[in-house]
C-alpha cells in the first residue's frame, strides 16, 4: 500500500522539478469545487514572493507558475497576472491538468503556456450563481443561444404563415425572450453583458501588453482570440485542449512526457494533502484556502 | 535595519506548511469579519452615506 502523501514529498518533488527547468516555481493550486481564484488571493501571492525576497524592485529573472484551478472571479484573475508580470518579465505557465475560466484569463499574461497531457483552458464566459458549479448556474452563452433559439423559432413560425397565406409577423421571439428575461431577471442579464465586456477588455490588456507584446500583429491575434474565447466556443465548460489552442493562435506548447508525469503527481500530491486537511483547509462550507507557495 | 534584516530572513525561512497555516489564518479572519452579511449588505456598508460623513468628519478633525 502506498504511504500518506506528506508536506516533505511535496518540497523534494517541487524543488526537483524548479531544478529541471532551471526556473523558481510559483504553485497555485485550488482544490477541485472547494477551491476558486477570489480577489484575496492576490494579497497572499504578493506576501509569498515577498517572503522569499522577490518585489517590483527586485524582481525574478524569470518565472514558472503552475495553475490548476475551476477558475473564479475575473477580477482575480486578471490581478493575479499584473501581480505575476510585475515580478518578473518572462513567465511560462504550466497546466498539468486545467485552468478553467479566469485561470485561463491569467494565462494571457504568460509568454509560453505548457500543458500536460490531455490538459485543457476553457473559455473565460461569464456565470453568475451562489455556489460554483451547482446547477443553478447562468452562463451568458446560454443566454446568446437562446436568444439565437428563439431567432429561430420565430423565423420557422412565420415561413409556415406564408405557407398558410399570411403575411403577419409572429410574435413567438419576443414571448420567448420576455420569459427569459423573467426568469433570469432584466438586472441580471445587464451585469451579464457587463462583466463580458470587462473580462474582454482584461484579456485585451493582458494580450497586449505581455503575450503578444512583441508580435507585430498584436491587435489582430489578440481579437481573434478575445472574440473566440467570449463568443465562438458553444459553452463555458468548453475543454480547450493543446490542439484548439494552438489553432486559435496561442503560444501553447505539449510538456514533455516526463515533465508532465512530475507535474501531474505534485498535483495528485496537493490533492492528497487537501483530503488529509494538512493544506487547502476549510475556511467555510464548500471553500477551501488555496495552496500558494513560491519554491526556488 | 538589523532587525528588519533578521524579520526578513525569517520569513524567507517559513516551510511550506507555516506559510500555508499562516495564510489560512489570515482568509479566516477575513472570513469571520465577513460572516452573515450578504454582498450586497457588505457594499450598503461600505457606500453608507452616514458611516461616509462619519469618516469624512473626522478626517478633518485630524487635519
């Protein structure tokens, strides 16, 4: 039987993995459901590479941040990778197994994003719910395509009217979206469309200004995908694996087998931790403190 | 500055399992300052007009 993962296995496993890449390692790890990006947590990263001596004066030559994450508040996660770049000037962000929704939105600051095997991003949409994923979640998306159902619903509905001989309009479109509208409530589709286009202009910042910084095409990639990650992909929980990503036009490469093996198991070893309630403890129902830590 | 130095130096030392302890104390203080409020009734605080007059009062008193 194997034996209790332990804080010591994690050191040795994070310091051997720092040395292969010749690179510090930042781990931000938060568990599964229990664990998101919240805008506290970028106090707690600041302290932690304080700690270990680094600052906007003294910054890191360069930096690797492994991220696995469901994701959060954009606002983290747009803060979380100004803090990032602004201790150092070259990131790689390494995802072993995901980075969903703002954790992908932090990717944007990075220069390289490495995945591990079958690893994946998701699009950075827009849900709103009391407890993350519970059914009671909203996706912006899933409003576009009802809006797009009931385009439909209205155009089939008056192509059988021709057919009939009558030319009045239906008014199917506009009884769908007045009960959509009722059921998610006008305020609520307002904050919707306005976090989308805050998330848009975060991503636009950072693809600007750190990942594309140096391509002479920048406005052109960074809109394209903007657009793509807002707009084209059918639902939140889209999984963007390296494929998709590098065909969108991300600087995405595959880890190395052995590379992703490592940071694969200092991931199962987090998840061991947690469960034991040696990190990641409970701070209240459902939420969990994420595990920061910057190894040199 | 000695002391800061020796501050510092302690702090780069924390383990892994301290830093972690440390940063849980710190989410559940802010937590337990937190509790039983909406995040709707924690921005009414904050945008108070009353606890803003308040404040503004005695800012100028301290000036």
């Amino acid at each position: 039987m194997e034996s209790p993962a332990t804080i010591e296995e994690l050191d040795r496993l994070a310091i051997e993995f720092s040395g292969t890449r010749k690179k510090p390692l930042l781990i931000l790890y938060y568990h599964e459901f229990e664990g998101e990006m919240r805008e506290d947590d970028v106090e707690h990263i600041c302290q932690e590479i304080k700690r270990r001596g680094f600052h906007r004066e003294n910054k890191l030559e360069n930096l690797d941040v492994l991220l696995h994450t469901i994701g959060g508040d954009p606002h983290a996660g747009y803060r979380i990778a100004q803090l990032i770049r602004g201790v150092t000037p070259e990131v790689t962000f390494l995802i072993p197994e995901y980075a969903f929704s703002a954790g992908t939105l932090s990717c944007m600051c990075g220069n390289e994003i490495r995945l591990g095997e079958c690893a994946v991003l998701s699009p950075f949409d827009i849900s709103f719910s009391t407890r993350r994923g519970t059914s009671g979640d909203i996706e912006l998306m899933s409003i576009d395509y009802f809006k797009n159902f009931a385009t439909d619903c209205r155009e089939q509905a008056e192509r059988m009217l021709t057919r009939l001989g009558s030319h009045n309009p239906s008014k199917v479109e506009s009884d769908l979206l007045v009960e959509m509208a009722k059921q998610v409530g006008t305020l609520n589709i307002g904050r919707f469309y306005r976090a989308r286009t805050l998330t848009g202009y975060y991503a636009e910042m950072l693809l600007l200004e750190y990942m594309f910084e140096q391509m002479p095409n920048k406005d052109d990639l960074s809109n394209k995908i903007i657009h793509a990650f807002l707009f084209e992909y059918p639902t939140h929980d889209f999984h963007m694996d390296f494929h998709i990503c590098r065909k969108l036009g991300l600087p995405v490469q595959e880890m190395i087998v052995d590379e992703s093996d490592k940071s694969k198991k200092l991931i199962s070893i987090l998840k061991q931790l947690t469960a034991l309630g040696i990190i990641c403890r409970t701070i209240r129902d459902a939420y969990k403190a994420p595990f920061i830590r910057l190894y040199m | 500055m000695t002391q800061l130095t020796t501050t510092e130096k302690k702090a780069k030392e924390l383990g892994t399992l301290d830093v972690q302890n440390l940063i849980y104390k710190e989410y559940l203080e802010t937590y337990k300052l937190r509790q039983g409020k909406t995040f709707d009734e924690l921005v009414r605080m904050a945008n108070d007009p009353q606890r803003y007059s308040k404040v503004l009062v005695k800012n100028k008193e301290k000036i």
